[in-house]
C-alpha cells in the first residue's frame, strides 16, 4: 500500500515538474491555424486526397457534460487543462462539443477547421490568428460531427507585453439548416499578446507539390 501512494506521488510531482517546464509561445506574428479534426462521418462529395486528421470525435464523458451544459454546439476553453501543445510549449484543453440533436457538418482544409484566436484590443476583437488557403481544391472537404460527441484540441499558451482577454471563434459559414453565416464564440479567457501579432503572419514556405499551401 505504501508502495502504491508513494508511486502515486511520484507522478503527479513529476507531472508537475513538467507543466513548469513548459513555456507560453512569445511571437511577433500571427499563429497559423491548427485546429485539426478528424470525422465521424466520411465525406462522399469531396474529391479525395485531403491529409485526414486521426483527432476524431468522441463521446461525451462525464467531465464534457459537466463543462457543456446546455444543448447547443459549443466552443468551450479549459485553461485549467494543462498539458503540452508541442515540444517544449505549453498549452491548453479546447473542446468543440455537439450537445444538439443534429449531425454537424463543417468546412475543412486538410483536416483544418475554421478555428482562430481573437484578441479584445482598442475596444473590439481582432484576430491574432489566420487561416491558410490551399490553391488544391483536393484540399477541400467537410468533416462531421454526431450528437452527444466532441472534439478535443489543444491550443499554445501565448504571452507578450499587452495583457487582454482572448476567445476561440468557429466560422461555420452557411449551414444546411440555417440561412446566415454562422460565427460561434468561446468563453473568453486572460492572457497577454504582442502588437505586431494583430498585423504580420506566421508565413510558410511549401516543401513540394503536395504542400499546396503558400501562406
């Protein structure tokens, strides 16, 4: 038994000894967009040969019916959720969680999603964040969501000299069932930022012919 808590205790130190580890981004530019989901449902109207996502929906546990409580489609942050965005970086739980009765379709780019960062500075939103465009129309498909499932992301840690508030918004475009472009927010979280990552991109240089991205 002793052996057990101790063991125990070893990892949850050594979980935290690698959360301090971890750094918050510090970038003079806007992030490309990383939001990568996989599918419930295949697209049988795209054309094929789109990078496929593994980051599929899940079913709502019992934490995802705690933090999304009522029954709409909604874009929750999780600050509190830890954990490591890539080598070295710190991050944070982003949850895209179908709480309707209904299918969800979204427009996807390679598996990317439409999901960007926006910044609350000089009085309005502004995006922190952009998406690349494809100039392959392989690249275009849909990725669908069921009902009572959701998508797990997770998002860097940014800091810079300007603190605000951020949120996560999801273009959903026109929807089947609805006649407006649809935008849905998260809940809005603190942070900092820098300036220059309202105005300059992050850029990308393309490897070969099956990187069709210039941005």
């Amino acid at each position: 038994m002793k052996n057990s808590i101790l063991t125990t205790l070893l990892i949850i130190c050594f979980g935290y000894a690698e959360a301090q580890d971890l750094k918050c981004l510090d970038v003079q530019y806007k992030l490309r967009g990383y939001f990568y989901a996989g599918t419930s449902k295949t697209d049988t109207e795209a054309p094929g040969g789109f990078y496929q996502a593994q980051n599929k929906p899940i079913k709502n546990n019992q934490f995802i019916k705690e933090i999304g409580k009522t029954s709409d489609f909604q874009l929750i942050v999780n600050t509190d959720s830890i954990t490591e965005f890539q080598k070295g970086v710190k991050g944070f739980k982003v949850f895209l969680i179908n709480n309707t009765d209904s299918i969800i379709q979204l427009s996807a780019q390679d598996s990317r999603i439409s999901v960007i960062r926006q910044v609350f500075y000089n009085n309005k939103w502004q995006d922190i964040e952009y998406l690349p465009s494809s100039w392959c129309g392989n690249s275009y498909h849909s990725v669908y969501i069921n009902p009572n499932e959701y998508w797990d992301f997770t998002a860097p840690c940014i800091e810079g000299k300007i603190k605000s508030k951020f949120r996560f918004r999801l273009h959903i475009g026109m929807m089947r069932n609805l006649e407006d472009i649809v935008n849905i927010y998260s809940n809005e979280f603190e942070g900092s930022f820098n300036k220059r990552q309202l105005k300059k991109e992050q850029g990308h240089k393309p490897i070969n012919i099956m990187d069709p991205y210039n941005n």
